[in-house]
C-alpha cells in the first residue's frame, strides 16, 4: 500500500507530465468545467488519463478525496498502455 505521499507524486498523465498533486492543486484554483480544466493539466485532448482525472476533478468539487482509488485507476492506465505496447 502507497502512502498519501506517494501517491501525490504519481504523474497522473504523460501527455502532461503532471504528477496527481499538481493536478488537484490545478483543479482547486481554477472554476472551468472539467472539459477545460482537463486540458489545463494534460496539454492535449487525448482521452488515456480521462477515468483518473474526472474522479479527481468530482473529489475536488466534493472537497474529500480517496488517494487510493486515484493510485488504482492510474495504476490501471499504465497497465492498459503496457498490454497495448506489448500487443496483447
């Protein structure tokens, strides 16, 4: 198990190269919907990092946020992107 620490550190997109603190500190200080403010942290309009960063973006319009689910669903884009590279 990953500690908060960790798990802030994670990058949440390689398009942007934005780790998962950055990403909620983008999403606190801006009011655009999340169409936007995603494109403020990946700098692209792929879709790759999107289950991760809209459940980021509902935890910050909530104010509470599970870490963890966030590490998991990153966790899984990596895995989805290795099985694709590998051609799996």
């Amino acid at each position: 198990m990953r500690t908060k620490e960790e798990i802030l550190e994670m990058e949440i997109c390689e398009c942007g190269e934005k780790s998962i603190a950055q990403a909620i500190e983008i999403f606190e200080e801006t009011s655009l919907p999340f169409k936007k403010a995603k494109k403020l942290v990946t700098e692209c309009n792929k879709s790759c990092c999107r289950a991760a960063l809209m459940k980021l973006f509902e935890m910050q319009q909530y104010g509470k946020y599970d870490y963890e689910e966030i590490a998991m669903l990153v966790e899984k884009r990596i895995e989805r992107m290795r099985r694709l590279a590998e051609g799996d």
